[in-house]
C-alpha cells in the first residue's frame, strides 16, 4: 500500500459536483471543529469557502501559533548543477533548453557555502537538475561533506533515488528531502514530462515515502500551481501529506504551494491560480494539517509573503538565488525560475520582527 493507491481511489470522487455544492453555512460548520476529515478539507478548497477568507484567516492564524508559536524558520537554496536529462515543458533546466550548463567543483562550493553563512543561515536546500551522471550519490555526498562545514541542516532537492540511496545519503550528513509531484493527475503528467526518468508517474509520487523509509528527518511535498486545477491539485497535496504524517508518525512532513514562475522557453499555465486562490489553499491546508510545516519561497512578491506571515507559513527563504553559483559567480548563469521577492536575509529579519515574528536561523543540529 502507497498513495498511489490513495490517489486511484481518491481521484474517482466527484471533486467538481462536491465544491460546487458547498455553502457558506458549511464552511462556518467547519471552523467549529478542531480535526477536520477529508471532506471538510475539500470544503475549504470550494468557491463558497473562497468567500470566507477572513473568517479562515484568523482560525489559521490562531492554529498556527498554537502548534508553532510566532517563529518562521529561515533557509536558502543552493544550486550546484544544472545539467537535466528530463524534458519538462515548464522548467528552464529542461534538456531542450540551449544554454551553457554548469556543475559546481567542491572548491566552488564551499566559495558558495561561505558567502551564505555569512548571511546567518543555517539551513540549506541543495539543488540540481535532474542527472544521476552530473548528480550522482557521489557528488552529493561529496558536497554534504563541503556543506556540513557551514551549515547545521542540509536538505537536498535533486532527482528521485531508492531509499537505499537515501539512505547512504542520511548518514552522509542529509536530514531532509523536498520532491514535488509537480502535477497529480496522472492523466495529463506525461503532457507535461515529455523525455525522461521523470515520465514515470508513480515512482515519483512514491519518492517522499522512500526518504522517509530510509529515516530522514523532514520530507516536504507540493504541487507546481498552475498545471492543472489548483482546487484539486491542493487537495491531493494536502491528502499525500496526510497519509504520510499517519504512515510515517517520526518524520517531520511540510508542504509548499510553488507557483508557476515565468522561465527559459515558453509555457502557458493551464489553470490561473491568482492571490486569492493561492491564500486560499495556504489557509485551507494549515487548517487541514495543523501539525504541518508550510514552506513559503522567494517566487511570491514581497508584499504577498509579508502577508502571509501570520497565516500559516512556518519557513521561508530569502535572498534565494536560482541558478548555479549564483551566490559567488560574476557572470549570470541560467535561473530555473524568476524569483519575485530579492530582498536579502537581513531585509526579511527585518520584516519579521517588525511584525512580531521570531526568525529562526537554527533548529536543528547534525550528529
């Protein structure tokens, strides 16, 4: 048993005739009750929950505080490679996509760890295309080995692996993984990944079980918003999270609700998701998750982030750089996507504590 299993019995609901016929009554029901099912969630993602906003805004604030206090965890992204083997339409690393690819030597990484920590960040995501020959187990651990110097979490963000590998990987030094389904309908996934490893659909919806099977500390999920209707695409991000908070009880789950951001080639997002329906989604899958982690990246505007502070987000990055040493090196290198908020580590502090928000920059610590 694995959510695929979950999703084929959840996808053969009626999703569209269900929040169609929500009512506002239901939703003030709803706000009455401390655990939700999976039917209440659902009814927070509907068009008449999207007229409650307010009234969700500030059960969300109050559930927040209650399980997480008023802190925001604070990390950046690290690109060390670009090089990809998949053909994603949405994605400027795409294999079709012409431009000059990097992969970072160990001395240029540890210049791009130094100019981090300098920031105060503790916390640090590696990232890469998607390339076992570029990116391989190997060079991964041996940037962990480079990073474990600077910072006292390393996460990773790289192409799916067994758990045997993730595992060889966690007592090299990594605590945490993100992996994003990008898209859960299965129906249309191949649309969008045309070449590659990452056609295959449910070894990659089954990868966060396999980080947490091999005993990572923390697994974050998500849906790139924008490929399909973002109603339901919330929904089985929320559902996925679900289950393995229930199936895995040790690992530390959070979620994150990126947004399509305009990248290298052309693409059109099939479904619009404006401020509204992303604030929306935020709110209706804290209420859904109290215990989750919500994750909150630089691709949203300054003004929308500081927004959302007090609605539910618990980490956050900043002053994030989405290309390939792109800390360090003079020259621009090729961003995986356009980031919308560039203020700086500092900036953000700043902005936190202006608002009452204690920012953490250390958590955790490697052993």
């Amino acid at each position: 048993m694995s959510f695929y299993n979950v999703y084929q019995q959840l996808k053969t609901h009626d999703l569209e005739n269900f929040l169609d016929s929500v009512t506002a009554q239901d939703v003030i029901s709803i706000l009455q009750k401390d655990v939700l099912n999976k039917e209440d969630f659902l009814q927070l993602l509907s068009p008449a929950a999207g007229e409650c906003l307010e009234l969700l805004a500030q059960k969300a604030h109050r559930v927040t505080v209650q399980h997480f206090g008023k802190t925001i965890q604070l990390f950046n992204p690290i690109y060390i490679s670009d090089f990809c083997v998949n053909h994603c339409t949405y994605c400027s690393f795409s294999v079709t996509n012409q431009f000059k690819r990097q992969k970072l030597s160990m001395k240029e990484i540890e210049r791009e760890a130094k100019k981090l920590a300098e920031t105060g960040i503790k916390h640090v995501l590696i990232l890469t295309g998607e390339s076992k020959q570029h990116s391989s187990v190997v060079y991964i651990k041996e940037t962990v080995e480079v990073l474990k110097k600077f910072f006292d979490s390393i996460s990773i963000e790289i192409n799916p692996l067994d758990t045997a590998e993730y595992q060889q990987l966690k007592e090299a030094g990594v605590d945490g993984l993100t992996v994003y389904q990008e898209v859960y309908n299965e129906e249309i996934y191949k649309n969008f990944h045309v070449k590659g490893p990452k056609r295959h659909y449910r070894y990659r919806l089954e990868t966060p079980e396999r980080g947490c099977e091999a005993g990572l500390r923390s697994v974050n999920i998500g849906a790139l918003l924008g490929l399909d209707n973002w109603r339901k695409e919330v929904f089985f991000t929320g559902m996925h999270a679900d289950y393995l908070q229930r199936t895995y009880i040790g690992t530390d789950i959070s979620v994150s609700l990126p947004r399509i951001r305009p990248h290298l080639g052309s693409f059109t997002p099939r479904s619009e998701v404006d401020d509204r329906a992303f604030v929306q989604s935020l709110l209706a899958l804290r209420l859904f998750l109290p215990r989750a982690g919500i994750t909150l990246s630089t691709r949203e505007p300054a003004p929308l982030r500081d927004h959302l502070i007090s609605l539910g987000v618990t980490k956050m990055s900043a002053g994030s750089k989405t290309e390939v040493g792109g800390y360090t090196f003079e020259a621009e290198g090729t961003n995986q996507f356009e980031i919308s908020d560039e203020r700086s580590v500092e900036e953000i502090t700043k902005v936190l504590y202006k608002n009452g928000y204690q920012p953490v920059f250390k958590d955790w610590v490697l052993t």
